[in-house]
C-alpha cells in the first residue's frame, strides 16, 4: 500500500481523465475530508504543472472564521450560565434553605440573568446564521481547523459538567445527603451540559454542502 494513498489514487485517477467534479464526491463519500482531498488535488497539479495554485486571502478567512466561532462561544457560554442561575434560582425558593432567613425579591434575583438571556441568546442565534451562511457560501469552511478546535473544546467542557455532577450526585447519594434540592441542582447542569453537547457533536457530524 502506498505512503499517500489518496494521492496516489489522484494520480491515477487524473491519468485515466477521471473529473475533479466526479473525484472529490467520491472521496468525501469515502471519509475524506473535502479540505484533504482538494490539497491532495492541489498537490498534483502543482507537480503536473510545475508552479504551486495562487492562493488568495487565507488569512484573512481563517481570522474571520476564528472570530466567529469564538464568538458563537462566548455568546453560548453566557446565556447557557445565565439559565443554569436562573433555573438554580427557581429550584433554591421551591425548595428554601431551613438555614437562610429571607431572600431577596425574586426579580433582584433573576434580574441579571434574565438580561444576559436577553442579550446573549439572540446574539448566539444570529451569529449561528452567519456561521451557517459562511459555510453554505464556502463549503470547505465546514473543515475549518478552528471550527474542529473550538468545537472539540466545547465537548469537552460540556463532558466535565456532565461527569463532575454525575459524580456529585452519586457522592451525595452514597454519603446520604441527597435532596431534593440537591438532585435538581444537579440536573439542572446535566440537563444544560447534555443540551450543549448535543449541539456541537451534531454539528461535527452535519455534512458540508456540495461545492458551487
């Protein structure tokens, strides 16, 4: 088998006149990256030709990509926080602490995560339409590296919530201190950990639309 296999069927492929339009559906289909297979590409026709292809404003791409993924996580990471108080909020006057002898109004208390929610959920929203719109008018941003970095942190900073509290709540259950209030506390971060990722291991697995 060769070192490159995906170059080396390119070449082939190229030799037997076989299309880029009918090679890169197949490979995408085959589990490569449209990203790797139109470097591969590259690759052959820089040596068929002797000069490399022009490239044309990467960087500046790749900086607007990374300010939007960025973006789309900061904006999530504070509305996503803001419900989690809220809710936390709501189940601590369902259920009051015997200690505590009076709260506050329950809208000073909710008050600064009902802003944030405000604010940073339809930012989040319409930053995910640019984002969906990037990809859709440049196809081979759905293979961005910085798209795969960032969402990858978000898997993991969600996968942390959701074990730390599964094990808070096992600790509590095993030491016999588990309430009421305690396991919804606890399901409510699940709950929010899970929401979020669902989101990103969904949008690593939606297909890139077809090259225009």
């Amino acid at each position: 088998m060769p070192a490159d296999p995906l170059g080396a069927f390119i070449r082939t492929a190229k030799e037997r006149g076989v299309p880029d339009d009918a090679l890169v559906p197949l490979l995408k289909q085959n589990g490569w990256s449209e990203r790797r297979v139109y470097r591969s590409l590259s690759q052959y026709y820089m040596t068929a030709l002797g000069m490399a292809p022009p490239a044309r404003g990467g960087r500046g791409v790749d900086a607007r990509d990374a300010f939007l993924y960025v973006l789309n996580f900061i904006t999530l990471g504070f509305w996503v926080v803001a419900l989690g108080n809220l809710f936390a909020t709501l189940i601590d006057r369902a259920f009051p602490d015997a200690a505590s002898s009076s709260y506050p109004a329950l809208l000073d208390a909710v008050a600064w995560q009902l802003a944030t929610i405000i604010v940073a959920f339809p930012c989040f929203v319409i930053i995910g339409r640019l984002i969906a719109a990037e990809i859709s008018r440049r196809p081979e941003a759905a293979d961005s590296a910085i798209r795969a970095w960032l969402t990858y942190a978000a898997l993991i900073v969600a996968a942390l919530c959701i074990l730390g509290n599964a094990i808070w709540v096992l600790e509590a259950f095993l030491t016999g201190t588990l309430t009421v209030r305690f396991l919804l506390d606890a399901v409510d971060v699940i709950g929010l950990g899970a929401g979020v990722f669902v989101y990103y291991l969904a949008s690593l697995r939606q297909p890139a639309p077809a090259e225009r």
